[in-house]
C-alpha cells in the first residue's frame, strides 16, 4: 500500500500593531524656585527634644550676646590699620563683612558638625537660624540677631556720611542677611536656575494604544513562520 504523499503550507501576514509612547519635550529650568525642607511633624518635634542641640544652644549662654560687638569693634579696629583707609570705606567694610560672616554662619550652613545621629537627623537639612530654640520665632535671641545687623547699617550709613552708593551697597547687604530671619522664610529655601527634569530626559507621557478592533490579533494575523508537513512515503 502506497501512501500519497501530501503538504499544507501556513504563511504569516502583516505583523501585529506595535506600541507607541509620546515623549515631550524637555521640562526648563526656572530661574527662582522656592522650596521647603522638611515638614514639621510630632516624630521630628520628639527627636529635637530627646537631646539638647549643642549646636545653637549656646545663642542663650553668657556672652554669646556681646561677642558681637566685641568681633564688631575689633574688626574695625583691624580696618584701620590699614594705610590711607577712609572711614567711609573702612565702616562699609565692617559692615559688609559682618553681614556676610553672619550670613554664612546663621542662614548657609546646614546640618550639625557633631552628634547628629541623636537627633534622628532632624536638623541636617536646618540652618543654624532655623535651629535657634527649635525653631520658635520672636524669641530673645533672634530678637537681637535682628537688630545687630540693623543698628550695625544704621551705624555705617551716618558715618559714609550717607552717601547714595554706599548707601545702597550696605543696604542690599542687610536686606539679603534680613529676609532669611523672617518667619515666612521659615524652613523655605530660594534656589536659582535650578532644573525641574534633574535626568535630562523628556517626560514620559501617556502611551498610545491602537484603536479597538486591531489591539488584539487574530489567528490569521499572527506572525509565525512557514510550517510544512510531509508524510513520509512508506510501503508496505
């Protein structure tokens, strides 16, 4: 008996829709961000208080309030000295140079250099300003913080003999160690040209799906490859 010999061939059709994603455009940079740090919270108000915070509690101890004056007096003493100093310039130092000191000292700087991790970490992203009676405002100290800065310029502008660019000099200066110690900067930051897409990368937007009726395929649009069946001739 002879079996005839028979084939049957399956050929794939077009391929199956594929998935598309709409990529935006690349987010811009902003020139003034204002952002927060940190939220104020009952686990992080226990942390603050588990330890004392040698950090800024020393703004209360003996003497802290007259080093001031004392760095203030010695600075200008050290002004002088120098050959053909005017007073005009000599007192527009002093007072440039203590408002950057106490710019860096109170509003800059972050964190705490030692034993931080009894803290929790609460304070590593806080000024020392901020730190300052764990953040209470209108306290004593932060009261005379305020006003050393102010009688200082006031100080500066009767000696420049008020003198419209120094003037103006002294008073940019004082205004930028100013706005910090306010209670509406509380735990704000103000960053320039920061970019709002750190990755550089588009942003990803919703992806498009093919219309109803072609997303699923069907048994004669699957793409397989060519099967051939054979039936071996055999003979019995």
């Amino acid at each position: 008996m002879t079996t005839a010999r028979t084939s049957s061939t399956l050929s794939p059709k077009s391929g199956s829709p594929g998935l598309s994603v709409r990529v935006g455009r690349e987010r811009s940079s902003s020139i003034v961000k204002v952002e927060k740090v940190g939220e104020e919270s009952q686990e992080e108000t226990l942390d603050q208080s588990m330890y004392d915070n040698v950090n800024a509690e020393w703004v209360n101890r003996k003497g802290a309030w007259l080093i001031h004056p004392v760095l203030i007096f010695a600075g200008k003493v050290v002004i002088d000295t120098i050959p053909g100093m005017r007073q005009e310039i000599s007192w527009t130092l002093v007072n440039l140079l203590y408002l950057g000191l106490s710019y860096l000292m109170f509003h800059y700087v972050t964190g705490i250099p030692f034993h931080s991790d009894l803290h929790g970490g609460v304070y590593d992203n806080l000024t020392l300003w901020e730190q300052i009676d764990e953040g209470a405002q209108y306290t004593p100290a932060k009261k005379w913080l305020f006003i050393v800065p102010i009688t200082l310029f006031l100080a500066s502008t009767h000696y420049t003999h008020y003198d419209p660019w120094l003037f103006a000099v002294n008073l940019t200066a004082l205004i930028f160690v100013l706005i910090p110690k306010l209670p509406f900067f509380h735990r704000y930051r103000v960053r320039f040209m920061v970019d709002e897409d750190p990755s550089g990368m588009g942003t990803p937007m919703t992806p498009t799906f093919p219309h109803s009726g072609t997303a699923t395929p069907t048994r004669e649009d699957m793409s397989v490859p060519p099967i051939t069946v054979t039936d071996v001739e055999s003979r019995l």
